[in-house]
C-alpha cells in the first residue's frame, strides 16, 4: 500500500498520553517515512466535519519529542458521534438532512487521506470504525488505526490502555493532599471521587498507589500523626455491592476510634440507584451524545457524602474530585514506555494497511497487536477477584463481595 497522507485525530476525554501519542505518532513517522505528509483534525470529529486540520510541518516534526513532556492534546479533544446525526446537527457541524458519516468521507477523501490515526477511548475507535465501514461500503479504502486511551482501563479486550498507569499515580498524588484535611476539623468525612463511569479499575488501582505512599512515610503516632487516621477505610466500585447501612456501622466506629473516615469512590459505583432516584423524582439526569449520563451533573460524591454524614454523625464533610486533575497529566514513564510501543507498532500497521485498534490482545495471548475494530467495546468490568484488590480490602477491613450486575 502507497501512503501520501496520513490524518491525526485525539477526540473523548482527555487522558494522560494524548500528547505523547500524537507526538510519538510524527516521531515514528519522521523516522522511517518520513515522505508521508501528516496533518491532525482539531478537536477531533468536530475538526473533521468542519474541515479543520493543519499541516505538521518540517520544525513540528523535529520538535515532536516535547509533546512527551505535556498532558492535554495539542489538537484538541471533543465528544461528537458520527451516527447520531440529530446531535451534528444542533451543533452546527452537519446540515439538517446531511449524514455526518458522509460529510466525514467526504472530508478525508478532499484532503486525500489515506490513513486516520484515532486516539481515544472505545467510543472514538467505534466511531472510527462505523466511518471506515463507510468509506469501505462507498469504494474508498481508508486504513484506520486506533489508539486506546482511557483512564479507566476499560476497552475489551485490551489489557492496558494509555494514560491509565499515570492517573492511577496522579489521583494517589491528589488523594494525599486532600486526606491532609482530615485534622481540620473534629468527626470528619472525607470522599475523594474518582472517575470511572462503569468501571472501578482506576479507583483501585489509585487507592493501591496511595497506600505505597503510606508505606513509605514516618509516623508520629504520639502528637495525633498516626498512618490509621491518614489510610484509606473504605473502597467503592460499581463492581462491588453496597451495603450502605453495614458499611456505615463499620465506618462509625472508625470515626469514634480515629475520629474521621477516608473514602475512596469510583463515580460510577451506586449510578444506578442516583439515576433510579432522580427518575423517581421527575428529574432525569442530562445524557451526552453517547447516551451516557453526564456524572457530572448528578455529583456521585455528594450524594455518598450525604448517606453516610448523619449515620456516622460527622461533623464536617468535605468531596473532592481528582478526575480533571489526573486526566491531563504528562504521561509518566510506565506509560510512556506503554506509548512507545503503541505508537511504534501503530505506524507499522499503517504503512502495510493493517486496521485496527493496537492493544495487548486478552483474548490472543496478550499479544501486541492491532485489534479488529469489531471486537473493541467498553465497559469492561474491573476484576475485583484479583489476590492485590482482595488483600487492599481486607487491610482496611471491608468485605468484598461482588456486584450482582458486574
């Protein structure tokens, strides 16, 4: 296969690897075709309806290797779904009658692309896939290879995706200073929220990290500085059931012996019963053009916070959310390894027209390799069997017993 050009795009939430990936991306294309033309759509499918790219030029090119030193994405992320036409529409991207998937091929085939480099999470890879089976279906063959970046470690069957390592470390960073707080007043509460909507991977894996951290410090146990008050006591994930009142008698006396309690909360754990509550009361929660629920408008921490308040007669409560401050980190060396990798073998597949979603496959081995588009999904369930997990809860005195739903 002969590539000319090749099209950049990063688009979802941010995750700590963005830059890196796009950087990685021109590095690796610099190194070994370095005649192939690369341009990047801004803010992702929003960029591409909207005929907005610019060119990576010869000095962007040698500067590419600074990109590894930034969190964020230099060209820029949003959330637009090709299929969901209705939404392109009210946002001014496509014409009333238009198909956004048409609108797009049309884009790649006027800027003569013969390769899209996709950096997101399951729902930009699908989304990259229904415009490759587009094109594919209307006679222009476009190879599409995707990157998998989520903090929540959560696309099928991929076993690692970028960013996923740092923001685990990030939010254990975030989580020691807020837990400072704890002295701050007397009988204190405090929920850090984590993000993962239907996955709990990062709220563990961050709380593991944080307890590293305990691992290492010095206590002073006699002036009140005392690793019990400065641990983790409870862990909730969607993948856990929850036994709210239980949960609470135990917690209660950990506030009367430490005289505050230390939550960890994955956003998604108890949505159902959020989002049961707000539909009861004739108040749905607003949805994003994936149909997910907009977590953020439904505030997962507040709502824990005030369960448990009175039952552990907490005199202070204090919510805080490390999501915005992990996901756009600079990517930290286990994942910038992660990325080389990724990236390296992404231009590979690219430049003999191999699609697919690169990944350590699950379901193959935990082979590197680029995934059928068909195969990827999200939502994968964090395995809360794992002995690592097992043992976290059982230090901190929390029985684990499985979601019924997970």
């Amino acid at each position: 296969m002969s590539v000319r050009r090749v099209a950049l795009l990063t688009a979802g939430g941010f995750a700590p690897c963005l830059s890196s990936a796009v950087g990685g991306l021109i590095e690796r294309y610099t190194e070994i075709a370095p005649e192939v033309e690369i341009i990047a759509y801004q803010h992702g499918y929003h960029g591409l309806l909207r005929g907005d790219s610019i060119t990576v030029t010869p000095e962007v090119r040698a500067k590419a290797g600074i990109l590894h030193r930034f969190g964020g994405s230099p060209i820029g992320n949003s959330r637009v779904k090709l299929t969901n036409a209705k939404d392109c529409v009210k946002r001014g991207l496509v014409a009333e009658g238009e198909d956004p998937l048409k609108v797009a091929a049309e884009r790649l085939k006027a800027d003569g692309v013969d390769v899209l480099h996709t950096i997101g999470g399951d729902d930009t890879n699908t989304t990259a896939a229904d415009l490759a089976a587009y094109l594919h279906d209307n006679g222009y063959e476009l190879t599409v290879v995707g990157l998998p970046k989520t903090i929540d470690n959560d696309v099928v069957p991929i076993r690692q995706s970028l960013g996923a390592w740092t923001a685990a470390e990030e939010a254990a960073g975030f989580a020691a200073n807020i837990i400072g707080e704890h002295r701050s007043g007397p009988r204190m509460l405090i929920v850090h929220e984590v993000m993962g909507r239907h996955c709990g991977w990062l709220t563990a894996a961050a709380a593991a990290e944080y307890r590293k951290w305990l691992d290492l410090q010095e206590w002073v146990p006699g002036i009140g500085l005392s690793r019990e008050r400065w641990d983790i006591h409870a862990v909730f994930l969607p993948e856990l059931a929850l036994d709210i009142d239980a949960e609470a008698a135990r917690l209660k006396q950990v506030m009367d012996e430490q005289g505050n309690v230390n939550i960890f909360l994955s956003e998604g754990a108890g949505m159902h019963e959020i989002v049961e509550q707000l539909e009861a009361a004739g108040t749905p929660p607003e949805r994003d053009p994936f149909g997910h629920v907009k977590l953020d408008t439904i505030n997962p921490g507040q709502w824990f916070a005030k369960q448990f308040a009175d039952k552990l007669g907490a005199e202070k409560v204090m919510v805080q959310k490390s999501g915005y401050y992990s996901r756009a980190a600079a990517a930290n060396a286990e994942d910038l390894r992660l990325i080389k990798s990724m990236t390296d073998l992404a231009v590979e597949c690219a430049l003999r027209g191999e699609s697919g979603v690169i990944g350590h496959d699950e379901e193959n081995g935990d082979r590197l390799r680029a995934i059928e588009f068909p195969r990827i999904a999200g939502g994968k369930a964090f395995d809360v069997s794992q002995p690592w997990f097992g043992a976290l809860l059982a230090d901190i005195g929390q029985t684990l017993v499985p979601a019924s739903h997970s």
